[in-house]
C-alpha cells in the first residue's frame, strides 16, 4: 500500500471506511493531532482521536516521525482478521480458520505480510 499523508482525523477515518486500511507516518498523525513533537502526550492525544473514531493502529504508534503505522477500522471484517493476528486468541484462531476456508486465504497472506513487516 502507498503512504498516505492526511491533515485530520476525520479525513483518516473517511479514508479507512473508503479503503479499509490505510498507512501513514507518525508526522501526519502528529500534524492531525495539531502537535509540533512527538512525545508522550502526543501518542496519548492521538490514541483519543483514534478511539473516538474506532480505528486500530498496527504495529502501534512511535515517536519517530518517520515510522509507518497501518490504521485499521475496528469491527469489520478486515479489522478482526487483523486483530486476530496481532491479539491471537481462540476466538481468533476461529476467524482465521473460517476466513482461510471460505476461500480468503490470500487476504490471509496479505494480512500477515501487512502485520509482519
């Protein structure tokens, strides 16, 4: 997937609906945020704004500003599979389990690869 740069929240959000994933560095996030640094407070204010929105970040976000994060929206499809691999539980094993046999195991691999880069 291309990096994407995004000014707020809500053109991420409207961006994840449209696409279902979506990836960006930590300075738009940060620039959405309306922050000048990363810090501690920063990470806290964007874990809000994604909160507010339902969206899920992978691999979870950073203060370098350069780091890719994939934003997810939680609650459909393709976000329970991601969060299936990334928080492996039962009820997970389950879901990877039915998608791979309803014929979704390429969507499986793109996920994994998504997940493990």
């Amino acid at each position: 997937m291309t990096t994407v740069r995004i000014e707020s929240f809500d053109e991420l959000a409207d961006l994840v609906q449209d696409e279902g994933l979506a990836v960006v560095q930590m300075h738009s996030l940060r620039t959405a945020a309306k922050w000048d640094r990363l810090t501690a407070r920063t990470l806290e204010a964007i874990k809000d704004e994604l909160r507010k929105r339902a969206l899920g970040v992978y691999p979870g976000l950073s203060e370098d500003r350069h780091d890719e994060v994939r934003i997810y929206k939680i609650g459909t499809p393709l976000g329970n599979l991601i969060e299936s691999v990334i928080n492996p539980s039962e009820q997970g094993d389950r879901r990877l389990q039915e998608a791979a046999t309803n014929s979704a195991q390429e969507l499986i691999r793109q996920i994994r690869v998504l997940v493990c880069e």
